[in-house]
C-alpha cells in the first residue's frame, strides 16, 4: 500500500508543494506567445511516461518527472465580456499531464463561501476564489455551492454527497430548489424530484405529477399557476358564496448560506485566521472536490461510486430531436406483418449494418486476401503522398468497400479525388484543394501577426474556409518540423552534432521560462506605466509600445492577467508639462498617488492584446476594417470594402489599387464624362476642377458599360434589369436599354426630375432615382425571403447567414422605421468574406455569356425594342436612352432625317413638330433633341455628390 506520508516536491523557487496544493503553471515564453500563466490544483504526482506511479511494493516509484494538474480558467479565457476582478477564476472538471518544469510558482484558489474577508483575501499576493464552474465541452457556466448547502434531497443521498464531495455543481435555476427544506409529496408523502414534481399556488404544497388525478404528462407553461383539487373547490365555494377571498399566504424567504454582508468599514486583520482558511482541508473523491448535481442528473446515480461527474446536457432522444415515423400502408402486405409496421423485413433498422457506413474492415481481412499492403504501395508513387494522413485514409475506404463488394483490390482506384459518402447527395473530395503561393504566403503572414488565433487567419486568407485552415495548419507545422529533422540528420551524417537552438536565451535557473531581458536597451520604459527604473525587466506581450515591462507590471501579467496600460501623451504636451518629473510619473497629482492615478487613466488587459492594424473606413457602410478588406485609392483616396466595388485585390498590389474612374483617366477604355446613364444629368461648372462623383461618396464606385459610358454600382445592382457580362467584377454593365419606359417617365419624388431611371420604395409607392435616395440617407441592404415549396425548383436561392430563400434587394425610405424587413446591408460578409452584394449579383446579376455573345445579347434586346414599337405596343418597349421626353412616340418614316442637322443616321429619331414647315411632322436625332433639352441647375445637397 502506498504511504499515508503526504509526498511533496520542491520547486525551482524553493516552495514546497504536495498533492492538492495549487500552483501557477506555465511553458516556456516562446511556446506561449507572452500569455499569462494557467492556475491549475495539482491531483497527483507520475513518474517518465510508461512507468506505474508505484511499485510492487508500494513505493513510489522514482525519479518524479510529470503531475497531472486540474485546470482553472480566467474569465477573459471563455468569454469576450470584461471582468473588472483579477483573482475571480472558473473551475473546471477538466485535467492534463504536464512536465514539472512547468510548475512555476504556489498560490491559493478558495470557494468565496470558505472566505471570510474577501477584501483582505485580494490584498495578499497569489490568492484567488471561485464560484462557478465553466465546462469546456458544453461552454456553459455553472454554479459551484457547498455540499453542505443541498437540502432537498433524501437522507441517504444527502449523506452520501457530504461524504465525497466538498463542492455541488448544478445550474443557476435549480440552486433555489436543492439549497430549499425537505420536499415532500402530499399524497405518497416521498421525495419530490423538481423535475418531476408540481407546487400549488394557494396552499404551497407539493405533489409529483402522476398522483394528482388526472395525472399530468408536463408541467404548465411558463406565466401559469397550478393549484390542486381541494383549493380548486375551496375557491369555486368562495366564487359562488361571494365569500372574501382570503390573502394566499406567502411563502417565507428562503434561508441563504452566503456569509453576512459586512460594513463598510476597513477590512479586519486577522492573520491567523488567514492563515486557517488557505489550510482548510477540503474533500476529494477520486481526486475532484466536486460532481455534478442539477437538472439531467439521476438522485439515485449519485450512490455509485463510478457515476460520471461531469455536467450533462438534455437528452436528443425524442419527437423534438428525431422524426416521427408514421405506420406504412397495409395495401399488399401480408398478414404477419400488418400487425407492426416495424417487423418488415424491407424496413432497415436503425444502428444496423445497413444505416451506417463503413470506414475501414483491414483488421478483419486475412493477410492471404491480395495483401493490403502491397496494393497499397501500387496507387501511387508519390513518396510524399504515401504518407498523408488524407490519402491513407481514403485507400483504407476504398480497400475495405471493394473488399465488402467482393471486389479484386485491382479495380482500386486513387485517380479520381471525388468519393459519394452514403449520407451525401453530391460528390465531395476526400482532401483539400492545393493552396496557391498567393494563399499559402498570406496565411505565413497572417501566421506571423496574429499566431495561433485561426479565426484571425481565415480572415486574412478570405478564400478558404475554417475547417480547411485548421486541416492546413496541422500539415504546415509538420512540414516545419520535417524540415528542422532532416537539418538535424544531414549535420548528424556530417559529423556534426547540431543541436535545435531554441526560440529564446538559455534556460537559467533564475529565468526557467525565458522571459526575462537580461541586457534591455538603453532609455527603455515599461511598455504600461512608462517608468523607466526597475530592477528586473520583463519581455511583454504583443500590442504594447514597447518591448518589456518593470517588474510590477510584468509581475501582476503573468500571476493575475491584469496590465494597468497608461495611454500615450502627445510629445508636444510631455515637453510642455513634464518638468522635473521623471518618465512614467502622472502630469498631474502627487507622487504617492500614482498607482491609484494608474488604474484610474489605465485600462486592465484581460488578454493578450491584439496587434494594431491600420484601419480604413468604408464610405459605403461606415465601419472600419483592415487594409485588404478595405481599399483606398492611390489617386482621389476613395475608400471602399472590396467585396462591394467587384474587386478581387491582390496583396502585392494593394497600396497601389486605383479605382475604375481613375484607371480610366490612363487606359482611356471608356468615356472620360463619368455620368451616370441612369441618373439625372447633373452640369457642373468647368472652371472648378473638382473630382466627380466625389471620393467621399459611394457614389464614387461606377462600372463601365457596354457602350463605354458609367453607371454607378448602386444603380446598376438595385435596378433590376441591368446585369453583367462578369458579375463577380462587376464588370461590364447589360441591359440598359431593356429598361421600361414607365421608370425613365416617372418624376423622382426627390428630386423632382423626370430624367433618369426611377425605382419604387419596398415599403410606400414612393418612387426616386437610386443616386436620390442614397443622399438622402435611405436604407439600402438585401432581404432574403422564403421561397415556397413549389417554387423552389425554378426559384434561385441562397444560404446567408442561417437564411434560406431567394435574395432580393430592398430600399426603404429612411422615414419607414417601423418596418419589420430584416435587411442585410450591402458590406456585410459571410464565413467565406463574400459581401451580400457579391453573393446577389453572382446568383442573380450574371448574364447568360455561355449561350450568346456581348453583341448578340444586345442585338437581340434592339430588336425587341424594335418589333414592340412597330406593333404599337409602347408600354413594352423599352426606351434605349434616358433622354426620352416623348412619351408616344410614333414609328418613323423610312429614311427619317434630323431637320436640323440633315443627319439620316441616329440611334432614335424624336418626333417634333416644326411650325416653319407649316406644324407639318419633322424629325431631330437623338443629338440635336439632347442638345435642345433646357438645363438643369446644380441642386444642392442632391446634385453636388
């Protein structure tokens, strides 16, 4: 038997520790990246790996080389929310074996009901409490109480938890229920379970559900009251007496365990009492203080020794999360199977050989069935690709399929990267598309910035999604690792002994995990308070402005996660204010006061601070984002989101992106007048040289059209008859002349314009040019409505965001604020970082390219256009320009001339009436009407961007 003696280790600082005792524990600062250190309770001392803690004999078996720790989390670790508290921890049911060169230092983690003086327990150094438990499985907190506190439990359970166990983990909701008195039925007088019991709301007593009569299948709603039979008759006795209806009385408030609330006075002093409490002897059952106790826990489980521990989520088992199975047809079938539906043999049974599929039989085939192996070897003859985990699972998929078809394991085939998984309608590869340099260069660098924060480098990659991240970064730190290996092995081949330099100094018995800066700079300062005199100097963390920390700082980082960081003062106001007063000392107030100065102007870090990115922001959307996402133009500053110009950047070239308009002025590819064919015509006086549209405005995004002319993105996605040759660009803009007259008619109710093509609010019959409503501050974004189930084959639809149906685009006048359309806006991104405009205009905006060409496709429009007009149809026809004052005009002569300039050829002839030719009828081309047309002024805050 092992001995009774506590065994204890001695730490690199001298501290003794034993099984129980808590201590900080860490890596080395390169491993981990200037984190803080974890506090985890150690739960037993192991000797090397492979080697049983003791002997035959009983004797601990020596030397002692790991521990195996239970973890405690901060709340900065599972949560984004900030925690003002640095010595609040989270427990956990959760453990791992770590080196004992990991151990750093011994600290104290108590209950918050163990403490008496919490005040004082935060004063002292490397004390810590907790009052909830945080499950990494279910990332869901729990509430942590004293076992003594549970009272609504029989007798024998109740002794049995006291026993074991110091702490109970339960849910918020039950703690009221488990800390309350002795819960009896009123009618078998036995234990009331909560989850299984009701409460009446006048006399208060309790009953389970299956002895009130009837009995009830589930409790009632939420917001209802429950009363049993005798005070049912007892108030339907006051109802018909007309009787006083008695106060129902009140239950008395619960009694509480919690410690009294104390004065506000100064917290007491008691060191002996201190000391009691950090020594307090709390019990352990197989080596965890605490088990599971709440909503989906069995009262008698509790009995056996080997119940799980762990928290528990609600069953899946069930109509909520399984469908129902109606009983089939009985038309045909015979008579000893119409009794249950179930026992036919055609009917395949759930968990059955036929409802799963198989992945690998290898271990059930004989080595004499065309060995394995030697097929194996025969698919390929990449070296490389031999050994990839990818790859050798499929071969084993394959081998076993063909050896269940009784199939030769020659017709094995590994050309194909496609497989049919038996649960999937559509093929999907077995492994991952190569990654491109472009993809593989951005993720090393995202890899550099931001380390193992994969979220982070998804985003920075943008063409891959998380899962295929996280599958590339196990197989990039391979690859790094294979090369350092074989490094190793061609110097050992040469006759050198080359050993692995690690990524920091020497390891000292003064700095065993690297982290402190033996010879800082000169006129170096504390990256957080900016002193510049310490003793010791410690590396600090990503994010800070500089390098080190003193050894407050770097102290209070790594034992308690908070960095008090001063912000940076102007240099014109240091030197204006700084005096005699040394760096790192507050401008204003005494000197004894400047710890508290500190955390008054300071922010606590409860994280590892992120790295500072410049930012840009969107004009579009107004909200910032990193340079890549965002781009500016190199020559009017144009600011705008990628995704919502049509633009794929490359990160070569993204300091030196030029917008369409500017590019434009160089390649001269389309018209130099950066009007807008489907808004009004705006005239602008040329004696100011002001850039238009202006770089400030979204407006500013235009794409060329098929006949060289602008149109703004905004007009060109939101009117539904123009689309493009290249919607992922958004490049080149179709079908303005399949407008309908009836939008180039219409007056822009805001701007009171008949030229230029008009859309209808999604929410009022309010009609106004696209360009109108973006000044005017009208809601612009996507709505993705349901599609209904008989429309769904021919409907276009669209998964965004958990939405499902068919993506159409809205505006709403700003004055609509009560609408209930959920509108996505027009830069918001998905998993993949498509913008909502991208995702609509691929889906909806592509024109057929496949089947005609550019040419074709707009000859086909003029000749409806031409065949609509000559039948007399004006309402169908669409008006190929937006300078159309005439509404009905007639079908021109044969060979029409221009009466102005003689001209006989034009894309339209406007019919006029010319009264020196006796108001006979006279044509002008499509030119001289243009010309004729009065002007219209600059109409501020309209016109002007």
């Amino acid at each position: 038997m092992p001995s009774t003696q506590p065994f204890k280790i001695t730490l690199k600082n001298g501290e003794e520790v034993k099984v129980n005792d808590h201590v900080y524990c860490s890596p080395s600062w390169a491993v981990r990246d200037g984190t803080p250190y974890s506090i985890a309770r150690i739960m037993e001392f192991l000797p090397a790996q492979g080697t049983p803690t003791f002997d035959k004999t009983g004797k601990r078996n020596e030397p002692i080389t790991r521990a195996r720790l239970a973890w405690y989390y901060r709340p900065s670790d599972v949560s984004d929310r900030t925690v003002a508290d640095c010595r609040l921890l989270l427990a956990a049911i959760y453990s791992e074996v770590c080196e004992l060169s990991q151990l750093r230092a011994k600290c104290y983690v108590l209950h918050r009901d163990r403490i008496s003086d919490l005040a004082g327990w935060k004063k002292r150094p490397d004390r810590f409490y907790f009052t909830r438990l945080f499950d990494p499985w279910l990332r869901k907190e729990f509430e942590v109480i004293p076992a003594t506190t549970v009272r609504n439990v029989p007798a024998h359970i109740r002794d049995v938890l006291i026993s074991r166990y110091e702490y109970i983990v339960a849910e918020r909701e039950v703690v009221p229920d488990l800390t309350d008195e002795l819960r009896l039925c009123d009618t078998c007088e036995k234990w009331c379970p909560p989850a299984e019991s009701l409460q009446c709301d006048r006399c208060k007593k309790f009953f389970h559900m299956e002895c009130v009569n009837p009995p009830m299948l589930s409790k009632p709603s939420r917001g209802y009251g429950w009363t049993c039979a005798p005070c049912s008759r007892a108030h339907e006795e006051e109802v018909e007496g007309h009787e006083v209806r008695h106060l129902t009385p009140v239950a008395p408030k619960p009694k509480t365990n919690a410690p009294a609330v104390r004065g506000r006075g100064r917290p007491r002093k008691d060191r002996v009492l201190a000391e009691k409490e950090e020594n307090v002897e709390i019990k352990h059952f197989k080596m965890w203080p605490f088990r599971y106790f709440g909503l989906y826990t069995f009262a008698e489980d509790t009995l056996d020794p080997d119940d799980l521990i762990f928290p528990r989520a609600a069953t899946r088992v069930g109509p909520k999360y399984q469908a129902t199975v109606p009983l089939a047809p009985d038309d045909g079938v015979d008579a000893e199977y119409s009794e249950c539906s179930c026992d036919r043999a055609d009917i395949e049974e759930r968990g059955d050989d036929g409802t799963i599929e198989v992945l690998s039989l290898v271990h059930e085939m004989s080595p004499g069935e065309g060995s394995v192996e030697k097929q194996k070897q025969s698919l390929t003859r990449n070296d490389r690709l031999r050994w990839s985990v990818d790859w050798l699972t499929e071969v084993t998929f394959r081998l076993t399929d063909a050896w269940v078809d009784k199939r030769d394991f020659s017709t094995v085939s590994m050309r194909s990267p496609l497989r049919l998984q038996k649960f999937k309608k559509s093929e999907t590869r077995y492994s991952d598309k190569d990654w491109t340099a472009e993809e593989v260069a951005a993720f090393e660098d995202a890899i550099q910035v931001n380390g193992a924060e994969l979220r982070a480098v998804r985003e920075e990659v943008g063409t891959r999604s998380m899962p295929e991240v996280v599958r590339f970064y196990g197989h990039w730190k391979n690859s790094k690792l294979r090369e350092e290996n074989i490094r190793i092995r061609r110097a050992r081949e040469n006759g050198v002994e080359e050993k692995v330099e690690p990524a920091t100094r020497e390891v000292t018995p003064d700095d065993e995990e690297g982290s402190i800066v033996v010879a800082p700079p000169r006129n170096v300062s504390c990256g957080a308070c900016r002193t510049r005199e310490s003793e010791v100097w410690w590396r600090a963390p990503k994010g800070l402005p500089t390098s080190v920390l003193c050894d407050n700082c770097g102290t209070g980082w790594r034992k308690y996660a908070d960095l008090n960081v001063r912000p940076m003062r102007d240099e014109m106001l240091s030197k204006a204010k700084s005096g005699d007063k040394r760096e790192g000392t507050p401008l204003n107030g005494p000197q004894a006061k400047r710890a508290k100065a500190s955390v008054l102007t300071g922010s606590s870090i409860q994280s590892t601070p992120p790295p500072v990115a410049p930012q840009l922001r969107c004009v579009a959307c107004q909200r910032n984002g990193p340079v890549g996402k965002v781009l500016r133009c190199k020559q009017c500053q144009f600011r705008v989101h990628a995704g919502a110009c049509g633009v794929n950047p490359d990160p070569a070239t993204v300091e030196s992106w030029v917008c369409d308009l500017c590019q434009n002025e160089k390649s001269l590819e389309a018209s130099l007048m950066p009007d807008c064919l489907l808004c009004p015509r705006m005239r602008r006086d040329p004696k100011k040289k002001l850039i238009y549209p202006p770089p400030d405005s979204y407006l500013r995004a235009c794409k060329p059209t098929e006949g060289q002319a602008w149109v703004h993105v905004l007009c060109s996605v939101f009117i539904p008859e123009i689309n493009y040759s290249d919607a992922a660009r958004l490049r080149l803009v179709e079908g303005v002349s399949a407008i309908p007259p009836y939008r180039w008619q219409n007056n822009c109710a805001l701007c009171d314009r008949e030229d230029g093509a008009v859309i209808q609010c999604s929410e009022c019959p309010a009609e106004f040019h696209v360009s109108c409503a973006w000044k005017y501050g009208h809601k612009f974004g996507f709505e993705v409505q349901p599609v209904k189930a008989s429309r769904r084959e021919s409907a276009t639809t669209v998964d965004w965001k958990g939405h499902a149906g068919q993506m159409v685009p809205a505006i709403i006048c700003k004055g609509h604020t009560g609408h209930k359309r959920q509108l996505f806006d027009i830069c918001d991104t998905n998993d993949l970082g498509e913008t909502s405009l991208q995702v609509y205009c691929k889906n909806y905006k592509q024109a057929p390219i496949a089947q005609t060409h550019g040419l074709l496709r707009k000859a086909r429009r003029l000749d409806h256009i031409l065949n609509a007009t000559a039948n007399g149809d004006i309402s169908s026809a669409a008006t190929p320009s937006a300078e159309s004052e005439s509404a009905q005009s007639s079908v021109p002569d044969p060979d029409p001339h221009c009466y102005r300039c003689q001209t006989e050829f034009s894309p339209f002839f406007h019919e006029v009436t010319n009264a020196l030719q006796g108001e006979a009828k006279s044509w002008l081309c499509h030119k001289c009407h243009a010309e004729s047309r009065k002007s219209y002024p600059v109409i501020i805050g309209i016109g002007a961007s």
